[in-house]
C-alpha cells in the first residue's frame, strides 16, 4: 500500500508525478525489469494537464 507521502503531494506538484516518485514499487509493479512505463512516458510528453495540486 502506498504511503501517505505518496497519496498527498504537496500544493503546486502533480499528483501522477508524486506518485510514481514516492509509491514507485507499486505503481511499476506491472512492468518488466527496465521497461519504461507508459503512463509515465505519456504523461511526461503530454504534460500534467489537471493534476497540479492546488495551484
């Protein structure tokens, strides 16, 4: 389970972004050994959209 530093990224960062930082383990965990992720290489090219915390 993630911890709670992980399910509340502070005000002005994106909570995908926090996420994969802080729970990493879990939200890879369905990827090979180096695999890149591809809701964090979308993401990553497509911006954060609405996921900023509270600007």
């Amino acid at each position: 389970m993630a911890s709670q530093k992980a399910l509340n990224p502070p005000k002005g960062e994106c909570r995908q972004c926090w996420y994969h930082a802080y729970a990493s383990n879990e939200a890879h965990k369905h990827l090979k050994p180096r695999e890149d992720c591809p809701a964090c290489v979308d993401h990553m090219l497509n911006g954060h959209d609405g996921m900023i915390v509270g600007r």
